[in-house]
C-alpha cells in the first residue's frame, strides 16, 4: 500500500527491498494464515489423518504446493465417501 501511495514502482521495489516487499509479505502471511486455519478445519470435518502435516508442508517447502496437495486429498476423500 506504502508503494502505491507514494507513486513508486510496485515491480522494481520487489527486487530491491523496498515497500513493496513488506506489502507481499504481509499478503503471503495473511494467505498462509486463513489457508492454514481451512485446512485445519477442513481436515477434522472430513477426520482426514494429519491435517496439521499440510500447514508443516507449507511451510518448510512452499504453501503454494501444499494448499493445493490439501485440495486434492480433500476432494479424493470426500468422492471415497460417496
């Protein structure tokens, strides 16, 4: 938000460390945060096993791979169920 009040360049800024990158920042954590809180929730719902591993997996290897695994063993589940 800093970046765009103050007319900087919003792209530069994320190679140079500039507003910009606590903006993305805190738009990841904010992300991380209500992903992990759904996948917690989602996982006891369902009595998925380890739920806590996907939050874990986001963050040792990246949330954008283990939110979307968590997606995918959510749906293989509930079509198990059926």
């Amino acid at each position: 938000m800093q970046a765009v009040l103050e007319a900087r360049n919003f792209l530069a800024d994320w190679t140079m460390s500039g507003p910009a990158v606590s903006s993305l920042t805190t738009d990841l954590l904010v992300a991380f945060i209500a992903g992990s809180i759904l996948i917690l929730v989602e996982a006891r719902r369902l009595r998925m096993k380890a739920g806590w591993a996907y939050v874990l997996l986001g963050l040792f290897v990246a949330f954008a791979f283990a939110f979307p695994l968590f997606l995918a063993m959510r749906e293989r589940k509930l079509v198990l169920a059926r």
